[in-house]
C-alpha cells in the first residue's frame, strides 16, 4: 500500500508551467475547467472570478 501513493502522485502530477501553458492553448470557455483547477489547487485562491479578470487580461497583452 506505501508504494501506491507515490506512483499515484507521480502519475497525476502535471507541472504548473505545463497547466498555464495548456490554459492558454485551449480557448474560453473551454478552458475554464483548468482555469478552477490552478486557483484552487496550485495559488489556493478560491476567488476564480479574479483569476478570469487576470488571464483576459494576459490574453489581450499577448495579442497586441
């Protein structure tokens, strides 16, 4: 059974580079899944309407 989580959390990790990069790949709202996942879980910010405000706000600065 030790031997179970690690292999588990090896297998489920995804690096945060790795979810920003997929989250700006996949347009709205399509995204948003992901967008709930990296507040909640990577910044532990529970307020996903900040983090929609911040990426519109990156997406229009990239396509400038």
């Amino acid at each position: 059974m030790n031997e179970l989580v690690p292999m588990w959390e090896k297998k489920i990790y995804v690096p945060e580079e790795e979810l920003l990069q997929k989250i700006k790949e996949i347009p709205c709202p399509n995204n948003l899944e992901m967008i709930f996942i990296y507040a909640t879980f990577v910044k532990r910010d529970h307020s996903l309407i900040l983090m929609l405000v911040e990426l519109m706000e990156l997406n229009s600065i990239s396509t400038l």
